[in-house]
C-alpha cells in the first residue's frame, strides 16, 4: 500500500481531508493551520463536532448535512476556545 492508498483514519497523519476542507470556509482552514504547530488540526476538528452534535442533536439526527455541521462546530468552536488557541 503506498500513501495515498492510505486510509482516512490512519494516526500517521495529521492533514485535514480535502473534502473536510472542502466544507470549510476560508478563515476556519486559515485558522487550523495556524494551530497545526501546537495541536493536530484533525483533533480539533474532532473536538468541535463532538461538542456540537452534545448542543445540538437534534440538528445532527435531523436534515443537517455533515458539511453545514462541520462550519457550525468549527464557528461556535473558534468562537467559545479563541482565547486558549493562536490567533
């Protein structure tokens, strides 16, 4: 299997799939990169859906499409932690 056979859920690697950048805005993409020296941008993903699918389940398990999740969870993210990470 070479890299690019490698799964998506592989720990090796902290780079955000281009289709999650894809649902991204510019500032949030713009804004994870400049976390990626001090935490993996995945992660943080990771954390900003988990808490917004807790704050809002009932838009997760309703009509809400991943890629308007994804937006939402990185806002309200940046949003409530801007003081704990680089601006």
């Amino acid at each position: 299997m070479n890299e690019s056979d490698t799964p998506h859920g592989d720990d090796k690697t902290n780079e955000v799939d281009p289709w999650v950048q894809s649902q991204l805005s510019a500032y949030q993409i713009v804004w994870l990169e400049k976390q990626r020296a001090s935490i993996d941008p995945t992660d943080i993903l990771k954390c900003a859906l988990a808490e917004w699918v807790a704050r809002h389940p009932d838009d997760w398990f309703g009509h809400t499409s991943v890629g308007t999740a994804m937006r939402s969870a990185m806002d309200e993210f940046i949003s409530r932690h801007r003081q704990e990470f680089l601006e």
